[in-house]
C-alpha cells in the first residue's frame, strides 16, 4: 500500500502548486487579495488580465496532466490509482500545502484531470459548461452543473462503448466525490447567486440578451 499512498502524496503535492500564486509571485502579487479573492483563473482574468489568466489555467491544467498521467506509471496502474491521483490534485489546487491552504476551486484541474483520463468526457463536459452558461450566464453554476453531470456522463460513455465497463464504478465514484467536493468550494457564489450579487458571464450569457435586446 505504500507505493499507492506516496503516488497519491505526490498527486496532491503537484496539485498545491497553485499557478496564480506562482505567476503572483513573479508579479509582485497575491490574488487573493484582490477581487473576490479566489485563487483561480476566473479571480486571475477579472485582477490581472488575459495574459496572466493564461498562464495560470495552463499550469494548473498542466499540473492535473502530469499527475494522472505520469505519476501512476510509476507502479503498475489501474484506474482507480488514476482517479484517485486526480482528485489528490484537485484537492491540492484547492488547499495547497505550499501556500498556507488557501488556493482556487478546483475546476481547471478537474478539466486537467480529465483531459488526461478521457478526452471524450472533457469534451462532453465542456458541453454541459457552455450551455449552463448560455442559459444562466453564471460561470460557477456552469461549473458545478458541469462537474455536476461527470457521474451520468462516465454511465453514458460505458454504455456507448467510449469507456471500458470495468472502469465504470471508478469513474461514477470520481465523478459523485468531484461534483460535490467543486459545489462545496463554490458555495460563496451559490450564496451570491441567491442574493443577485454574483456577476454574469454578459459576452456568452446569450438567453439574457434574447430575453433583454435593449441590453
């Protein structure tokens, strides 16, 4: 068990290499501060531009990719070691040991994650994203509903013949614990949410401007 545990140590020690924290760091900057202080790429695009939220989105996704796809190669692999690593990463993004425990929320090194275990739930889930958000214009609801569908999507793919059945449980098990573990570090904007103050995505929010042309 010891070669499993230090492969999900390392997941979680790769993960805590916040990319906004690093770049921050060159910048004279801490984005938590700012904003809504946030960690992540959303908080990195509205405090200090596009270049910047770039850079931070491909280290983090970066980091995910590394961690499923490198790390368990290390030892004879499966896919529940895989997951398992993904949602280390993850979890390392979100508390990271490196920067006191206070890191973003998750989503680009769930993209990461999956960008590495399965091109087609990504792009599927990127799906979900995308029309969340045109229908609600909320970024972090797009987000959750997005992580939210990962459990139903894994099913869809197994039954579709995209994903191998013996990996069926694995995926399902990752998929419930991400969706619930990205609402939990959402659960400022949900609060937000319900009292009007959080921000709508206006240039993809496209029901907002069908319901309100003047706008």
């Amino acid at each position: 068990m010891w070669p499993y545990f230090l492969i999900v140590l390392s997941a979680y020690l790769l993960g805590s290499l916040n990319g906004s924290l690093l770049l921050g760091r060159l910048r004279g900057v801490d984005i938590r501060e700012q904003g809504s202080g946030n960690a992540g790429g959303t908080n990195a695009l509205r405090t200090q531009g596009k270049a910047f939220a770039l850079g931070v989105v491909l280290i983090d996704i970066g980091k995910a990719v590394a961690a499923v796809a490198l790390l368990p190669r290390a030892i004879p692999s499966s896919m529940w070691l895989e997951v398992s690593c993904a949602f280390a990463a993850i979890v390392g993004h979100v508390y990271p040991i490196f920067h006191g425990f206070r890191g973003g929320k998750g989503v680009a090194t769930v993209l990461g994650a999956l960008l590495a275990l399965s091109p087609t739930l990504l792009g599927l889930m990127l799906g979900v994203w995308l029309l969340a958000v045109v229908i609600f214009g909320y970024v972090g609801l797009g987000s959750m509903l997005a992580t939210a569908s990962l459990p139903i999507l894994a099913w869809t793919a197994v039954q579709r013949g995209w994903l191998a059945e013996s990996d069926l449980s694995a995926w399902v098990s990752f998929g419930i614990i991400c969706a619930a573990f990205v609402i939990y570090t959402h659960r400022s904007n949900i609060k937000r949410m319900r009292e009007g103050r959080e921000p709508r995505a206006k240039s993809l929010w496209l029901l907002g401007k069908w319901r309100s042309p003047e706008t």
